[in-house]
C-alpha cells in the first residue's frame, strides 16, 4: 500500500511542477523576453516530433516495466520486484526519465516559449537526472544490490549509446 501512496505523492508533485512552469514561463515570455523563439511551423513540427517521441518513449518504458518487472499483476502501478534488463532498459537505464525531457522539450517548442525552452527545461532536465540518481537509482540499489551494479555498469543512464547494451 506504501508503493501506491509515493506513487500518487510523486505524480501530484509532477502535474504541480508542470504547471508551475507554465505559469512561470508565461509571466517570463510576456515581461521579459516579449518575443517569439521559431517561426511557427518549424516550432511546431520539432515539437510535434519531439512530443510523439518522447509519448512514445514512456509508453515503451512503461510496458516493459509492466510485462518485465512485476511477478504478479496484482502490483500496485510503478512498483516493480524484478529488476528490468530487457526491452528498452537493456539499452538504457531511464527511458521513462528521457522521455519526460523530450516531452518538455517538445512543448516548450509548440509553446513558442523562450522562457520555458531555455529555463524551464534546462531546470526541470536537471531536476530528473537529480531524481534518476539520487532516488531512483539509490532505491534500485537498495532493492536489487550487485544486479543492479552490474547493470549500471553496462548500460548508460538517459542516451543509448551504439554497442552498449546490457549483456547479462
């Protein structure tokens, strides 16, 4: 029951931080940048692209903790007791955390929205890959031990890199 409870705790703080950004990137396009980043159609097809991407990447992220890190369907959702070496994780570590960046990215794109491309991301970016190792990573030690040192070894965090993979 405590697994579905962070898990609710961490998605309210996301959709809070969310909207932070928008009302703060809002206030900070109207008063201090006062101008417009892309024209608009090149704006909007990278962050059309960036945004299925990034949708993508999640639901590909998701589906393979579902199907390869949960012994029992009955698991509450975001919980897993398998640590997860197949599917997208056997490339790399945070799919799910890579995709958030993008999808950020994507709307500060379709916003047309200097102060959300350039501040909001960069900080909400910092603030994942401060969450991937500092929480995520230490849970998934604490929880798994020398597996998941190995696969840490063998697989890089956010960006699959050619040739890497995990080899088991």
């Amino acid at each position: 029951m405590k697994v579905a409870e962070d898990f609710k705790w961490k998605s309210r703080r996301l959709v809070i931080g969310f909207v932070s950004m928008l009302v703060l990137s809002y206030f900070g396009d109207r008063f201090i940048f006062c101008h417009h980043l892309f024209n608009s159609r090149l704006g909007l097809y990278l962050g059309l692209i960036l945004l299925i991407l990034g949708f993508s990447l999640a639901s590909i992220g998701g589906h393979h903790l579902k199907i390869y890190g949960r012994s029992s369907p009955d698991m509450p959702r975001g919980s897993t007791d398998t640590l997860v070496t197949q599917g997208i994780y056997r490339y790399v570590r945070h799919p799910m955390f890579t995709a958030f960046i993008l999808i950020l990215l994507g709307i500060g794109f379709l916003l047309n929205s200097p102060t959300f491309t350039f501040v909001m991301v960069p900080l909400g970016t910092a603030y994942i890959v401060w969450f991937a190792y500092r929480v995520d990573e230490k849970e998934a030690f604490e929880k798994f031990g020398k597996d998941y040192e190995k696969y840490k070894k063998q697989v890089p965090p956010f960006i699959p890199i050619p040739g890497k993979k995990f080899k088991g």
